[in-house]
C-alpha cells in the first residue's frame, strides 16, 4: 500500500458552537482531543452499522 492510501482524510467540518462546546467536554472526559473524539464516535457509528469487522485494522480507532 502506498503512503497516500494510509494516510487519514482531511474534512472540513462545520459544527454548531453548543454541539462543539458538547463534543469537546466529551473529549475531554475521555481524555481525547475533540478531533479524536469526534473520529472515536464516527468509528463506533460505522462498527454499530456495518458490524464490529467493517473496518480493517489500520482503519479503525485502536485504544
């Protein structure tokens, strides 16, 4: 695989400030960064959908 293909996206995100403000609480109490929480719940939506394999392992959130 080549390095472009493991690299991670960039999307631009636009939030409300209540649900920022809420995301980052969040974050903070799982002691993540509120890009890393908002990934963290993105992998569980995936997982919750497609089943816990639907995402390889260097796809997914590991920790």
């Amino acid at each position: 695989m080549d390095k472009n293909e493991k690299s991670k996206k960039q999307v631009p995100l636009r939030l409300s400030p209540s649900l920022y403000n809420k995301l980052a609480a969040w974050a903070e109490d799982d002691f993540r960064s509120v890009n890393g929480q908002i990934e963290f719940l993105l992998t569980e939506s995936v997982k919750k959908r497609y089943g816990k394999n639907a995402l390889t392992d260097d796809e997914g959130d590991k920790g």
